[in-house]
C-alpha cells in the first residue's frame, strides 16, 4: 500500500482517472506474457504526457517508491512483473505519432503506440519501418525499445536499436532528458540512445522516440522448403549465408510446431515433415528472381523435400501470419508454455538445433523450436504444466542446459526477448563478473535508489554452471 501522502500526490498529478488501486486494477498489472510470474503492484498510474511522467517520478523518488513501466506486457522475461511492488505506470495514453518528417524520413512517436498500427501508417506514406516482433499486433513501440525487439525480419534489416535515433526519457528523479534526433551522425558524448535502447527500463522511462524509416523494398518473394532430417533444414540456414545471400527473412519450425501451426491455421503443410524453412526475399525485382532461384538450389542441395514459392502476396502474407502464430498455437497444447531463446553465430546453428534435441530427450520433456535461423536466434519451446512440479522442475534444469551450450557455441542467453528477472540468474554466464559490475555501475549512475524496474537484469545470485556431457 502507498503511503496516503504519495498517493494524494499522485491524484492531484494525474486526476481520479490516471490512478488506480483497486484489486482488479492490480491483478490486472500483477503478471505479462511470461508463465509463472506474478506480483501485485500498490498502485497503477496512466500519465498523458512526459510532464506526467516526470512530476510522478518526482514525486515516487522523494517517496522512494519502486515504479515498473509498462506497455502491452507482451514481453517473455518477466520484465513488467513489478516483483517489489510499488507502481506500474501504463503508457497506453501516450499513444500520438507526433510526426512524420519526409524530408528527412524519420518518425517521431509516444510510447504506447501500437507497432503494427505505426508500420501500416508508415506503409500508407511509401515508407517502411522493418522491426517486426511476433508480438506486433499487440505490442507497443516503448516495449519494443525497452526490450530491444527483434523479428522475422531482423535478419536482413536489423532490430528496433538499428532504428531509434533520438529519444526522450524521464531519469529516476524526474529529470527529463533527450538524446540524438533527425540526424544520421552524433558523437557528442556517450551514445546514450544506444544505452537506453534494451534497458528494459531499468534506467529510465522512455516518452518520446525517434525512428528512423527507409524506402520499402520493391519487390518481394515468399518460400516454404520442406525436409525430412531437422539437421538438414539447419545445415541449409549455415550454406545459405555462407553463398552471401542475406534473405530478408529465414524461419524455422520443428515438425511439432509445424503441426501446431498447421491445426491453427489450416495451411495444408505436410505434416511429416521433419522441418520447414520459411524464406523470403525482397529488392530489386532482378535481385529477389536471382536470389529465389540459388536459394531454392541451396534447399535441394540440402536435401530438400519439397520447395515451392507462394502463387500470390497474399499466400505469402498468410505464411508468414502463420509462422508468427506459433507461439499462439503451441500454447493450445498444454496448460503452460514457456517460450525461451537462445542465439549462436549462424554457423552453428544446425549443431544447436542438435543440442535442443539431445537436451529434451535427456529431460524427459517436449520441447518444440522454432526461430528465426537466418540471424541464429532459437526459440526452443516447452510445453508443460505448471502444478506438476516436477516436471517443471527438468523443464528449467533442461532450459539451463540449452542457455550453456548455447555459450559454449559462441551465442547468448538471449537475442532478443531480454533478462528481465527470468534469465538474471543467468546473465553473469554471458558477461562475467566485471561485466555486471560495470552494469550495476551504470545502473547507479542513472537511478541510485534503485527505484526503476527494480528486481529486473540482476539476480541476488547467479545461477551455477552447468556440466554438459558430450556423446
């Protein structure tokens, strides 16, 4: 419960409708896309404006009250659970384009924009915006910076750092600072844009990006290549760029999850198939023919059951909808679903899709991948159920398993869905001691109480090593 001096404080800032403490209010603002995580904030705020914003945080840090911002909740770390209390503040009315500069193609907007509603308005203009998270539809651009999102075309064209530009923040004392703007070069002084960017709120709240946007691509080509030996369909992922072709994007699923996917959005897959690499290409009409066509030789060269190319955009759209309902679909199958990642160079990514393999079946558990290969980032995927203890408990031991090999074969802990308080325990694993010390050093720095997203990034202890056993 906020102590009554803070709360009026927060009412007279924000009205009787920008606060709220009612239970359904914070059961509401008590968990996000992430299984298994829950806690109840004291109280939700829902500021209209980076004056709101920073007046709050004035008033929360004199207080010293903890605050989590929030958007759709849509992200898969924990990183919106506001595990030590305290405020959520909600973005969603902070929801303007501001802008739209054609001269110098950059977007300025408010953080709870939609990301799939903004990409479409860019579209409207004849311009693109490329970041494209699974979670789009849904998603917010703030949640998107504060994770750093990637996406099925991330490995192309890059992930939401590749294109915020300039922001504007409110730092834990209410202080309002801004970063960058409308120009491609800025070396004055530490890149703190860059800094901000997958932060995942931890150092400051975010009221105002700018992104910046490019041609869209001429022409565009849709691919589904079929196999019959999961190691087959990954090898293809390492030969495809190893020829220097960068596809704009490259998926893929496992044979459950092509199931699943199948069920869900009745495609007519094969559904023997042992994986499906899902690709496509995009520029220059020449260039996305003569692409296509070495690709596809790639495909049979490797073993290839079946390759064919979508008759129309909207096939392609429809494929590509699909493959973002994986996630959806999966978690028809049981009552719990628990989506991780884990990226290696994409040289070895056949030889990670082995160890998810050989890892789940050690554990007993179901675990489907699916991901975007091209750039190496792997979505393994356990199906299970959260009050059966046990196997929850090989469910984690299994997820461990998989974030070492990943290390082990030059990758991450995570590519893109963040640390939050689900992967913290495992952080020092990828950066070592002094590199959480140097985090933790910039992490004071910014908010010395401690007061932003706290509970988040880093754990009270990291978890211990695993010993993988070859063979």
């Amino acid at each position: 419960m906020l102590p009554e001096p803070a709360k009026r404080e927060l009412i007279a800032i924000l009205g009787d409708d920008g606060f709220k403490d009612d239970p359904q209010s914070l059961v509401t603002h008590s968990y996000d896309g992430t299984p298994m995580q829950q806690a109840l904030p004291d109280a939700v705020v829902y500021p209209r404006g980076t004056a709101e914003v920073s007046a709050v945080m004035k008033t929360l840090y004199n207080h010293r009250i903890p605050v989590v911002s929030r958007g759709s909740g849509t992200n898969l770390c924990g990183g919106t659970v506001p595990v030590q209390g305290g405020v959520v503040m909600v973005m969603h009315r902070m929801n303007r384009i501001v802008g739209i500069d054609l001269e110098n193609l950059a977007a300025v907007v408010q953080p709870g924009v939609n990301t799939k509603a903004f990409a479409a308005h860019v579209e409207s203009l004849g311009l693109f915006y490329p970041p494209d998270p699974s979670s789009m539809a849904v998603s917010t651009i703030g949640g998107n910076i504060a994770e750093n999102s990637g996406g099925l075309r991330g490995l192309k064209y890059g992930t939401t750092k590749d294109y915020v530009i300039g922001l504007e923040a409110v730092l834990a004392n209410g202080d309002i600072i801004r970063t960058g703007g409308k120009l491609m070069k800025d070396v004055a002084g530490y890149d703190l844009t860059k800094l901000l960017v997958g932060s995942e709120g931890t150092l400051a709240i975010i009221t105002e990006a700018t992104l910046k946007l490019i041609p869209p691509p001429k022409a565009k080509k849709t691919m589904l290549a079929m196999y019959a030996d999961l190691y087959d369909a990954a090898r293809t992922v390492s030969k495809i760029i190893e020829n220097r072709i960068i596809p704009a994007t490259l998926e893929i699923l496992d044979n459950p999850t092509i199931r699943v996917v199948d069920d869900f959005a009745k495609l007519g897959l094969p559904r023997d198939a042992e994986a499906m690499l899902l690709i496509e290409q995009d520029g220059e009409p020449e260039t996305v023919e003569r692409d296509i066509a070495r690709i596809e030789a790639i495909c049979r060269a490797e073993r290839a059951t079946e390759v064919s190319v979508a008759k129309s955009p909207e096939e392609a759209l429809k494929l590509l909808t699909a493959r973002r309902s994986a996630f959806t679909a999966l978690a028809r199958l049981r009552p719990t679903t628990i989506l991780e990642d884990a990226t290696v160079p994409r040289s070895k990514i056949a030889d990670m899709v082995l160890a998810i393999g050989r890892i789940a079946r050690k554990h007993n558990v179901s675990i489907c991948t699916f991901g975007h290969a091209g750039d190496g980032n792997l979505h393994p995927t356990a199906t299970t159920d959260a009050r059966d203890h046990d196997e929850v408990v090989r469910v984690e031991e299994a997820f461990a398993e998989i974030f070492e090999a990943a290390i082990e074969l030059g990758g991450t802990i995570t590519g893109e869905h963040g640390v939050g308080v689900v992967k913290a325990p495992f952080l020092e694993w990828k950066v070592g001691a002094a590199g959480i010390g140097a985090m933790k050093a910039i992490k004071a720095a910014f908010d010395p109480y401690n007061l932003l997203n706290p509970g988040k990034m880093f754990a009270k202890e990291t978890r211990k090593r695993v010993v993988l056993q070859r063979g």
